[in-house]
C-alpha cells in the first residue's frame, strides 16, 4: 500500500484522525495519539472517535510554530 505524504494544508481531509495527524506532522502514529489526547490540541469527540477540525488543525500548527505555513 503506498503511503500518502501530504504536501499541503489542502491535501488534508475536512477532519483528520490520529494517523492523518501523524503522517501531517511528520511522526509516529503513537505520537499522533499522544498528541490528541493533549489538553491544548484541537480535538471534537464525535461518538467514541476523537477527530481534528482541520481548520483548527492549521490554527494549533501555526500557533505553535510561531509561523503561519
């Protein structure tokens, strides 16, 4: 299965996962979940699902970057 690498914001989905989050950042899909159980990330519980807005995403990447991408 070949591996999506996403080059821009406008390649994301409308809401990403924990795996889409990882691959996003560059990381591990451990770190990915790590993350979105950290009490700053941007997350929305949709029934047992933890999503992320991607417009909130973008936001949380820029805010702690420093930059805007």
């Amino acid at each position: 299965m070949k591996e999506f690498i996403y080059k821009s914001y406008d390649e994301l989905p409308l809401f990403l996962n924990a795996d889409t989050v990882a691959k996003a950042l560059g990381v591990s899909l451990s770190s990915g979940y790590e993350l979105m159980h950290e009490k700053d990330f941007p997350t929305l519980k949709i029934g047992s699902r933890i999503v992320v807005p991607k417009e909130s995403f973008i936001r949380w990447v820029e805010q702690n970057t420093g930059r805007a991408a």
